[in-house]
C-alpha cells in the first residue's frame, strides 16, 4: 500500500484511486508523488552509507547556483533538520551527536531512522507517510519524534503513521484504520476505540496477555564472559565495551535492556564473531574456555544469533524460504557435497509447521514476506542450527501483535527444550514482560543486574540513563 502511495508501484499496477485534495492521481514514480507533497520514510532504510549525513538529506536535491554545489547551505541546513529530529538536542540528551559531515556508515540503527526522518523533512511534505518509524528508537528519541508530529499537525501537515506499538498510535492518532491480511477490517476515530478492539481486530482474536511469561526454572551456566573489552572499529583507542562480565543460564529467557548506543548489540554481535573489531576478554561455553572468530566457529559452539537487521544480515532476499533456511545447516541437508533437494524441502516444511510461518511454499522468495514471516524464517535458519544459546537481538522490531505473541511462545518453548535464550530489547515492556533476569548496559559496560521480581521500568531507565555529547 506505502508503495502504490509513493509511486513505487506506477499507476497501471494497481486498482483503486488515489484522490488528493479532490483530485484523483496517479503516481508514476517517487519524484511525481514528492511533488505533490507525498513522502514516504519506508522502514527499510534507503541511505547510501558511504555519504555523509548532509548529502543524503538533500540527495538529488543539492541546493547551488551555476552547477556548483553550496556545501556550507547544505551543512547549515542539514544541522537545522538534525536538530528538529532530536539528534543535536540542546540538552546533550542523546549519548552521541550526529553532525552533516558524518557518515551514514558510522551511525547506529536508530540515528540513521532519525536521519530518514530529517529527509522526509527536507522534501517540504505535505502528506508524511512513515512506515514503523520508532522501531529502532528509544524511549527519549520516541518522545521526540512524536512532538515533532504534533508540530507538523498543528502547521497542517497529514501524517499516515504506520505502527503495531499501540500506544503510539493511541496518544499520536486522531484516526485508526485497521488492516489484516491485505484487507481493511476497521476505522474509527480513535476516541471511539479501545487498544484492545484495535487488537482484536489485528490478530482475528483476544489476546488476554501480550506477554505470556514463564517462570523457568534456572539451570547450569551455558556462556559465562568476563572482563570482555571490544573496540570501536572508527575511533583507533576507543572501546565499545568496557570490561564486561556476565552469565547466562539454561533455562531462562534474559532479557538485555539499555539505550541506544550502550552496546548491546556490538557486544552480542562480537562474542557471536560477527563484529568487525577486535575483542578481548574469555568466553566459556559450558565452562569450558572457547575463541570464536567467526560465526561458524559459534554456530560450531552452539550459539545462534537472530539478528536485528533481518534483511541486511540474516536473509538472502532473492532466495527462497528453503534455502533461507538450510543456508547455516548445509551439512544437515547435504549428501557428499551435493544438497539432497527433498530433505530441504522436508526440514523446511517441519520447521514452517512448527513456527506457523504463512507461506504460500517453500519456494516463496523471502522478500514477498511480511516482517513477521521474514522474521520466522530468520529463526527457522538459527533453529536448524541445534543451538544450546540462541540470542534475539531485537526479535520483534517492525511485526505485528499477533506475530510478535508467537515470538514470545516460541522463546517459551526453546527454553523448556533446554535451550538458553537471550533477547536484547529496546522495548521495556517487552523486557519486563518476558524475562526471567535482566541486565542493563549503559555507555558499554553493566549497569545492572535485577531478577524479575525486583525489576521495573524506573529501576531500568535509572541505571541505563547516563552520558552526552559534546
């Protein structure tokens, strides 16, 4: 729907009508839609990364006169939207600075969403289509961006905003339209519903409980880390991680809070061998000292790592659902070399039963998929590995109601098969409402241990709050 909106999809694609102030379109492309004051910011990023920040808000728009470019415009500008968006916050809120001569590459997830957001800005838009725009944002960054909507609204700009955090949409819509399976199953004005009718009609069902928690029963010590130090691939002396040491057990789901920039997923991705910096410190498996170079030296060790970037890192998108699958397991499906086409489909089939991925088949490319059902097959290809650790970096970013309840079933059902299980989160509800023990990490050391008892939204936000920018 975004993108017959924006003209990705051209007209001719498509049935139905778009009217726009009482004059129907047709969108042949992204530049016919921006001129009618349509922007989309897509959930997917769309930012080169070996640009800087400035010249990708003004791509193809660089304001100049005689064919020459006029860079100081550009940064005085750019540093203009990088402030409307929160990332130059007059009270040093945020734990890193992003400035127009920075580049795309060097940001984390959540700066680069703020970036697309200054873009859209860029383009003067009349209509603001954004698509999950606060999946990879905290808390503080949240706050800012919907005062910003509020702003817009008031100077009379229309936002479509696009989300499953539902309590976004409650506090930010003055409308709601519900759609499930393609289809529209409900508008109201959001005075006249409920978040959970808005559910209801999400998931074609009640959910008494977002969050089904178990209490499991903790068992021996699977992966113990100490005085674990990584460093900053940008910045020669700089450590991400700072002399962090931690356990996790069989038999528990342990949740990894803290804000954006704090170092979670850089220490997870580096003791998983998949962070391009070095690293010190030991690592036990079973208490057993290990050295993982590489994910295959930790796919080797038992350990699976269920990405926050599906599509960058944890799928092919132009193959399909079975190759996505057995793509880490190759030996599982494989005879002398040669992949056995029928035990791929047999493994794939059984892992789609047990997950209920919605697929039309196996051969379905992954990039047909919902959030949801991509995010499945991500766990499908970790699930074949036969791991004892499974680590969820932000497992349900960008899916909806519906979907992200069977993610919390299935994480319920590895743990008691005996897997351990660690979901990193920027979501404190889902933190709290899933695990069994937390840690909090701020400015890349621990900054807290707390049980699920003891545990809440302050005592998290407290010891994860701290740092600024200079």
């Amino acid at each position: 729907m975004i993108k017959i909106l924006c003209g990705v999809y051209p007209g001719g694609t498509y049935e139905g009508r778009i009217i726009i102030n009482g004059k129907e379109f047709s969108f042949e492309n992204t530049s016919a839609a921006e001129k009618q004051g349509v922007v989309c910011i897509h959930q997917e990023l769309e930012l080169i990364p070996d640009l800087t920040v400035g010249e990708n808000i003004f791509l193809g728009k660089y304001p100049g006169r005689f064919g020459l470019v006029d860079w100081n415009e550009i940064n005085r500008k750019t540093q203009d939207y990088l402030s409307q968006v929160g990332l130059l916050p007059k009270n040093n809120s945020v734990e890193r600075c992003v400035r127009s001569h920075d580049k795309i590459k060097s940001l984390g997830i959540g700066q680069k969403q703020l970036v697309e957001i200054a873009k859209a800005l860029a383009r003067d838009a009349k209509i603001l289509i954004l698509d999950e725009p606060t999946a990879a944002l905290t808390e503080s960054e949240v706050e800012t961006l919907l005062l910003l909507l509020e702003k817009l609204r008031a100077k009379g700009i229309t936002c479509i905003y696009i989300s499953h955090k539902l309590d976004e949409v409650m506090r930010i819509a003055d409308s709601v339209t519900i759609l499930r399976d393609g289809r529209t199953v409900g508008s109201s004005s959001i005075k006249d519903i409920s978040k959970n009718d808005i559910i209801r009609m999400m998931v074609g069902r009640e959910l008494t409980n977002l969050f089904p928690f178990e209490a499991h029963q903790q068992g021996e010590v699977v992966l113990e880390v100490e005085n674990y130090y990584v460093e900053d691939p940008a910045v020669a002396g700089r450590h991400l991680i700072n002399d962090v040491s931690f356990r996790v057990h069989f038999g528990e789901i342990l949740g990894i809070s803290g804000l954006m920039g704090a170092g979670r997923t850089e220490l997870f991705s580096s003791i998983f061998g998949a962070f391009p910096a070095s690293s010190r410190g030991r690592v036990l498996i079973n208490g057993e000292e290990v050295r993982i170079k590489n994910p295959v030296d930790a796919l080797e060790h038992g350990i699976a790592l269920v990405t926050e970037d599906r599509k960058k890192y944890g799928l092919v998108l132009g193959m399909d659902i079975k190759e996505n699958t057995t793509l880490s397991s190759l030996d599982e499906v494989s005879r002398v070399g040669v992949v056995d086409l029928n035990k791929e489909i047999f493994v794939t089939n059984k892992l789609i039963s047990q997950l209920r991925t919605k697929t039309p088949g196996v051969e379905e490319k992954v990039r047909n998929l919902s959030g949801g059902n991509q995010q499945k097959v991500v766990l499908q290809k970790a699930l074949l590995t036969k791991p004892k650790l499974l680590i969820f970096d932000e497992p349900t970013r960008g899916i909806d109601v519906g979907a992200k309840y069977e993610i919390y079933k299935i994480m319920n059902d590895l743990v008691n098969q005996g897997v351990a299980v660690v979901m990193i989160s920027s979501e404190l509800e889902e933190v709290l409402g899933m695990s069994n023990r937390i840690y909090v990490m701020s400015q890349g050391r621990i900054a807290g241990e707390f049980s699920a008892e003891e545990a809440n939204q302050e005592i998290i936000m407290h010891a994860a709050v701290g740092g600024g920018c200079e």
